[in-house]
C-alpha cells in the first residue's frame, strides 16, 4: 500500500508537471519564431488592429509569413488576418496612400478564400485611391494638404497594388504599379549613390507642420537633402516583393530587377561591419551623431536577400552583408521584454521630412509595428534561404 501510495504520488506530480509545462509558451529555436510570437500575441493581437500604415507593416508581415508556413501553420496566419480586417473593416478606406496600405490584407482574403466580400471591399479602396490627388504627370501626392512625392508612399500603395494583383490577376494594378514607381523614381533618385531622396515637392507651399520641417525643398530640383534609411527601406522591400510576385516571364520584371540592383549596390559598404546595422542616414554613414536603425536594417538586408535569391546579384559581398545583418540584428536590437519575449530596439520613430539634423534627433523606440514587421520579414527569409543555400552546397 505504501508503494502504491508513492507511484500515485509520483504520477500525480508527473501530470502537474506536464500540464505546466504545456502551459508555457513554446518559445521556437531562433529570434524570428519568438518575436513573430510576440507580435501576435502581446504586441499587436488581431482584436488591436487599427486601419492605419503603421499596423499595416506588421499585417504585411503576417501575409508573408502564411505563404511560406508549412500547411498546419498557415490557419493561425489567416485567422489573424481574418480578424485584424473584421475589427478594422469600419475604418477602411483608400483616400491617401497611408490609407491604402492596410487594404493589402482585403484583396489578400480574396485570393485565399474567393469571398466576394473582400474583393468588393477592396475594390471600393482602390477606387477610392484613384482619387488621391496627383502631380501634372499622375503620381500619387502623399499628403492630401500639399502635392508632394514621398518615398514612403511607393510601400503604401505598392504592397496594395501587388496584392490585387496577385489576388485578381488583372493587369491594371501592375501598371499602376509600374507608372507610379516609374515617376516616383525620376523626382527622387539620387544618381550618384541610386538611393532615394525622401522627398520632392510641386507647389511650392508650406510643407507637412505636423511631424516636419517647412520649406525642406531644394530652391532648384524641389527634392529633399537627406537620403533617409527607412524610406529607401520602404522601396527596397517593395521592389523584392514585386519581382516575386511577378515571376521572371512578366515584360515588368527586367526592368524592376534593374530598379533593385541599382538601389542596393552600394549597401554593404555603407553597412557598419561591427553591428551589421545600417545607419539613420545611410551614406553619411561616419558622420558624428549618426545612429545604427534596425528597421532600415531588416529592410535593406531583405531586399539584398532576395536580390541574391533571384540571381539579381551573387557578388559574396551580398552574401555576407545579409549574414552580418542577420546577426547584427539579433546582437544589437533585440532585447527580452518582461515576459521573456524578444522585443527590437533602434528603432527611429514615425518620421516626415526635414534636414540633417531633423533625422539625426528624431526620437529611437523600441517595438513599432515596422521595426518588429520588417525584422520577422528579413529574419524568416534569411532563414529559408539560407537552408536552401546549405543544402544545394552538400
């Protein structure tokens, strides 16, 4: 009887045991699965999502996340975005670019469930945006008060476009795509380094009072001073995630694919080969009271990886800009949170447009849906293709 009496003791204490472990969270083996835990669990759950370009990032993230998970992890991906758009749905619009961007997660719910509701709705965002005011030549204004071109904006509107298309396979959204990049490229591309200025203007107005300086604009060309890191991020990530959508049979994807190239020759050797970060200011890069970002960061690392995915480029200098990135990352911006998540740091806050001194003071956070969206984004794709590569060298 005592024996017995300690076995049930015993198998009592096994079973409490497993349920608490159970109860933990399963934290995965690398940085990516824990802080992709911990955007839709703590950050930002599906019931928080709000219509807005911030939420947007990391509602993009989730996209991509669900087309590379494995086919028992694809429900918990859609179920998020389900819902993010369900709460959100009263708010929807495309009346600025900003706007548009969280429509991406409508016309995406069409093309995964055929449910005419998202595409009707998504539609109705589109028509909206064809509404947005625009300079003389058609590309889309970012800011509703003034005329003026944001390199931000080819994101907002872009990963909107891409995913029409993708979910209708109707052509106009890529050439709407394309005219837009096309004319967005022309006013603000710097042609010494192919990165971007942040802005140009065409009215000659006061320009955005709300988070920026007035009267940013070059009294010549009307574009802005500085090359800012995240808003080069923006297209870069948008040029990558165009060519796959596409497909190399598509009369767009040479030119693209040359729009990419251009944009991340230089990369890494702009990159700080210690943090494996890029800086706030990307080419002033040795400059006093310049700042490493980690949404910069991931965005550029991303475009570089799928530049090397597609064969844009294979120079082992990429290569290896990805990998300190990877690991720069995980080093330098990502800290534990109090719950034992994993949350990211260096991340430079909302930003308009201003001059050298605006970008090297404007305020470093930590979490930010695109600092903790674009990490995932780079982190998940690295990994994939990094298993790729290891196997095809075996």
């Amino acid at each position: 009887m005592v024996k017995s009496s300690t076995k049930s003791k015993q198998f009592r204490l096994y079973i409490l045991l497993a349920m608490w472990i159970g109860a933990i969270p399963c934290f995965a083996q690398t940085w990516v699965d824990t802080l992709d835990s911990y955007a839709r669990e703590s950050y930002l759950p599906p019931s928080r999502y709000m219509w807005t370009w911030q939420d947007a990032a990391l509602l993009n993230t989730m996209v991509k996340e669900y087309e590379v998970s494995s086919s028992s992890q694809k429900q918990i991906y859609l179920d998020y975005i389900k819902k993010a758009m369900r709460v959100s749905m009263p708010l929807a619009n495309g009346r600025t670019p900003n706007d548009v961007a969280s429509g991406l997660g409508l016309a995406f719910l069409y093309k995964v469930t055929k449910e005419e509701k998202y595409k009707v709705k998504a539609e109705k965002i589109y028509a909206q945006y064809l509404k947005i005011r625009r300079t003389k030549d058609g590309a889309v204004s970012h800011l509703s008060r003034n005329i003026e071109l944001w390199d931000d904006t080819m994101f907002m509107i872009g990963q909107f476009l891409l995913a029409m298309y993708e979910a209708t396979g109707d052509q106009k959204y890529l050439d709407e795509f394309m005219k837009q990049f096309r004319i967005h490229r022309e006013k603000l591309q710097d042609k010494t380094t192919g990165l971007w200025y942040h802005g140009w203007d065409s009215d000659n107005k006061d320009h955005c009072f709300i988070c920026g300086q007035t009267h940013w604009p070059d009294k010549t060309t009307r574009q802005s001073t500085e090359i800012w890191g995240r808003g080069n991020g923006w297209i870069v990530v948008t040029l990558a995630d165009a060519l796959d959508a596409m497909g190399e049979k598509n009369q767009y994807y040479g030119e693209l694919a040359g729009y990419l190239k251009e944009m991340i020759v230089r990369l890494p050797e702009l990159q700080d080969k210690k943090t494996g970060h890029w800086y706030q200011l990307p080419v002033r890069n040795t400059e006093p009271g310049n700042y490493i970002e980690s949404s910069c960061t991931a965005m550029f690392a991303y475009g570089i990886e799928g530049a090397l995915r597609m064969k844009i480029v294979s120079d082992n200098s990429f290569a290896k800009s990805t990998e300190l990135a990877y690991a720069g990352l995980r080093k330098y911006s990502l800290v534990p949170t109090h719950k034992k998540y994993l949350i990211t740091q260096n991340v430079c806050t909302a930003t308009c447009i201003g001059d050298k001194e605006y970008y090297l003071h404007r305020a470093v956070q930590k979490g930010k849906p695109y600092g903790i969206g674009m990490c995932i984004q780079f982190g998940l794709r690295y990994e994939l293709d990094h298993g790729q590569r290891s196997k095809g060298q075996q």
